[in-house]
C-alpha cells in the first residue's frame, strides 16, 4: 500500500478502509497523470452488505474530519461502490465484481505490460 501523508484525506480514507476490514486495499497515485483526483484507491468487501457498511462508514468519517462533501455511487446494490472525496475515490467492490472490471489494470498507465494485441 502507497505510503500516505500523515492527517491526510488519503491516509484516513485508508486508515478507515483497514479498520473496517477491506479487502486486497489497492492505492494508484494519479497526482501528475490524471485530473479526476490525487488517489485512487481500489478495494473489495466480502459481501454486498460489507461493501456497503464500509461506503456509508468511509463516508461519515470523511465528513466528521472536514474533508469536504462525500459522492456515493452504487448503493444500494452495492455490487460496486464509488466513493468521491475529491482528492481521494475510492471503488469498493465485492471480489467477483472486482475482478470482471479489473481497474488497477485500466490505471497501471504503462506500469503493467499489454495485453497481446496479436501479430500485425
């Protein structure tokens, strides 16, 4: 996990993510090559009613801290939640979800190789 600035948006919305027990809790700095925000954080719950519990959580710790108005997206199916801070979204997703989608490879920005286009 990305290390983050101590009393940051990005460090509580991971330290709350940790408390409440997500899961595989991925960071993608984007300061720099995106303008949708600083942080991308990806993680998955064990269920619908976790990924939910851990989106409507997250949100009201972002609040209490000032950090601004917080966007939830996908409740209340909760198959796949975004989360906007601002400077900090989040997607919470179940595993399965997670996996179909597979974000953290849209978001490598070269970091990962290609997938084999075939021989032209």
């Amino acid at each position: 996990m990305a290390d983050a600035e101590p009393g940051s948006l990005h460090a509580l919305v991971l330290e709350q993510l940790d408390e409440d027990q997500a899961q595989e809790i991925v960071s993608i700095p984007l300061e720099g090559r995106s303008s949708i925000a600083d942080h991308l954080i990806i993680a998955s719950g064990r269920s619908t009613r976790q990924v939910a519990s851990i989106a409507q959580k997250l949100s009201e710790k972002i609040k209490q801290a000032g950090h601004g108005p917080v966007r939830l997206e996908g409740l209340p199916a909760a198959d796949w939640v975004l989360v906007d801070a601002g400077d900090v979204v989040v997607h919470l997703f179940r595993p399965e979800v997670r996996s179909f989608y597979n974000l953290e490879r849209m978001w490598a920005f070269g970091e990962a190789p290609p997938a084999a286009a075939g021989n032209a």
